[in-house]
C-alpha cells in the first residue's frame, strides 16, 4: 500500500504562531515517518503559504522562511501548487493543522481544506468556530446544561455596562478575557475599576474581533481532560494544573513559571470521573470530531465547572493532551496515527 500523503501545516497569522512551532517540531520529530509522505506548508506572519523543504531546526527555531528552503504555493483542489518558473504539485490525502488560534483552530482553514477537498485532522468548521468563540461557547454551554463560570459579553462599539452596573450581577474580583484569542493574551484578573479599564483595553487589542468577556473568578484550581474520536469518543487521563500565584498565564504555560503540572491529576476518583464525564458531555455538545483538550475548574466545594475547550491544544511530546494520552498508553506517535485515521473517517469537501 502507498504512503499515506500527508500535509503539516504550521506557524500561522496568529499569535501563538510560535507556539505552533514548537508544537511543530517536536511533532514531526515523533511521527512514525515510514508511514506517511510527508509536505511541510508554512503560513507565516503574514498570511502567505510556502512549501517548506528546510530543517525541523530552522522551523524550531523561526529560520524557516529562507530562499533556499521555501517557495510560495497555492492551494488547488486535494493539493498545493509552487509559485516558480516550473511550478511544481503536490497532492494530499489529509492535513494535519498544527496550528494554533485564530485562523488555525477556528474554522478558517478547516474551511479552506474543506473546499479544497482534502480530509484534515480535528474538529470541522463549524465545531472549531463555536468553540473558538468564548461567548458562544457559553451560549451552547447554557443550553447543554454545561456549568461555567457567570459571565458578561462586552462589544468594542456598543453601550456596555458600566463598571459599577457589571458589579451587580457579578461580584468583583473578574476575569476580564478577549472572546476569540489563546494562550492567555489578554486575560487578566481584575480587582477595581482602573484595572477594569486598562484590562478592557488590552483584552479587545488581543480579541481582533470586537467582544471580550467579564466572568466570574473561579475559586480552586484548573484540571484539563484530553477527548479524542468521532462518533465514538473516548478520553484520556485528566491533568491538573499548579499555580503559585496569579492565574495560567503564557510564562506559565509554555516556560512553567509559577506553574506545575500533574498527570494524572491529584483528585478523588468521583472527582475524576466528575470531569471525564464533563469533557466528553462538552465535547458532545460542542459536535466535536477528531481530538480536543477541555479545560475545567474543581471548585472549592469539589465541583467541576467548564473554562474552555481547544480544538487544537498544544501538540508537543511534554504537553498537556500528549500526556494525558500516554497516561492512558497512548505513546505520541500512535496516537498521531489514530488522530489521521479519524480525520479520514470522517467525509469532507464533495466526497
Ligand atoms: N473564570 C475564571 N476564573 C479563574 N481563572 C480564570 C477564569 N478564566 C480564565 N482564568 C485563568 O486564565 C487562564 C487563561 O484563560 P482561558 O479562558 O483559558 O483563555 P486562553 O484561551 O487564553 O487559554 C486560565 O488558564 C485560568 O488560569
Ligand atoms: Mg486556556
């Protein structure tokens, strides 16, 4: 049987393009290389495409976009085409996204894939869209009996509460966050009013899209589940997340400063079984396909409530859902095979 033709998509016109780097290459480090034809297509900053023929070093380290390694390309149907003098093609069974945030976990390029008929990794367009958006992830959320945190919508140009008039439905202290970003940009935690000011600020910088979040601060610590399938789903262990102070910020996620992480997490076994049920309910109601990491808070009083849900969670051989996987006997470059096979189940484009 011929090699499955497969194609890695990584950096991305986001901000946590650098986290899809690394993400990147530890990911083309572990995958089981004899089984699959492998592409390379970098998005950089910008937007623009490249076929990548350079190091996993270079893509590590963001020396990728050179002359010699890269050439621009375009999408055509099931493949890519080089811009040069002789262009060259490239046909593709499936794509795997490694990439993170906007326009790589929220349906954008899922859509594109889509059109041009190539099966790809996690969930679809409009899953990953909903669960990007963390207003209307609360919506759904509500509707599907899911707990969350109290919130409040706020949009960059219309007549929003006041500080004072937020202070009536959710006691102080906030999360102020934006509604379409990662990586905690812009989250911040707020205890008066010219905190609230300044985090507003920062958090619809970082949102892009017009409308950020004031919710309620959860008191207790966060866990994650790791989800994973199609109709049939199946979950991974649960992680837990230690903090020294503040909240899971981005030094904290990706340097582990003030930060530890616990898999499996140190929590009763009805605890535990609390939060694989959630995550599996959350991913149900979200339609998701594919893989996800469902991030959620045990209270003070033991309850488990939802934060939020990433379609695409960091992919690296230590990270979160990776490890949840293996605490469960998943090794990383098996459960790369299992989330491609899943992405080929699943129908796409016109087939
Ligand atoms: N309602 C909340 N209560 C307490 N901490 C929160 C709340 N919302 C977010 N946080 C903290 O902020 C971090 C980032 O927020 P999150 O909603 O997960 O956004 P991101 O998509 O940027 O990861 C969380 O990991 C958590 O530490
Ligand atoms: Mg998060």
């Amino acid at each position: 049987m011929e090699n499955l033709r497969l194609a890695v998509i990584f950096g991305g016109q986001s901000s946590e393009y650098s986290v899809s780097l690394h993400s990147t290459a530890s990911f083309l480090r572990a995958i089981h290389k004899d089984k699959y034809e492998m592409t390379m297509i970098g998005i950089d900053q910008g937007g623009n495409f490249y076929l990548y023929e350079g190091s996993i070093d270079d893509l590590e380290h963001d020396h990728w976009k050179n002359e010699k390694d890269c050439t621009p390309c375009a999408w055509i149907h099931g493949g890519i085409i080089t811009v040069e003098n002789n262009p060259r093609t490239f046909q593709f069974d499936c794509a795997f996204p490694v990439l993170h945030g906007k326009n790589g976990e929220d349906g954008c390029i899922q859509g594109l894939l889509e059109l041009m008929n190539i099966h790809y990794v996690g969930c679809d367009v409009m899953s990953s869209s909903i669960s990007m958006d963390k207003e209307i992830m609360h919506i759904l959320c509500d509707e599907a009996n899911i707990p969350c945190a109290d919130y409040l919508c706020l949009r960059e140009n219309d007549e929003n509460p006041s500080f004072e008039e937020i202070q009536k439905s959710i006691p102080l202290p906030w999360i102020i966050k934006p509604c379409n970003a990662g990586s905690s940009y812009g989250v911040h935690f707020v205890e008066n009013e010219e905190e609230f000011n300044e985090a507003v600020k920062d958090a619809f910088f970082y949102d892009g899209r017009g409308k950020i979040l004031v919710e309620k601060v959860i008191k207790g610590f966060e866990i994650g589940c790791a989800v994973m399938g199609n109709g049939t789903i199946k979950t991974g262990s649960c992680d837990e997340i230690e903090i020294t102070g503040g909240f899971f910020d981005f030094e904290g996620k990706y340097e582990m400063k003030n930060a530890a992480i616990y898999c499996p997490a140190r929590i009763e076994q009805a605890t535990f079984d609390e939060a694989q049920d959630l995550a599996k309910r959350v991913y149900k109601a979200m339609n998701c396909t594919g893989l996800a990491r469902v991030d959620m808070f045990v209270q003070e009083d033991k309850s488990v409530v939802l934060n939020e849900l990433n379609t695409i969670p960091g992919l690296t051989a230590t990270s979160r859902y990776p490890s949840m996987m293996k605490a469960v006997g998943l090794e990383f470059p098996d459960l790369i095979d299992q989330l491609i096979e899943l992405a080929m189940e699943r129908k796409v484009g016109v087939c």
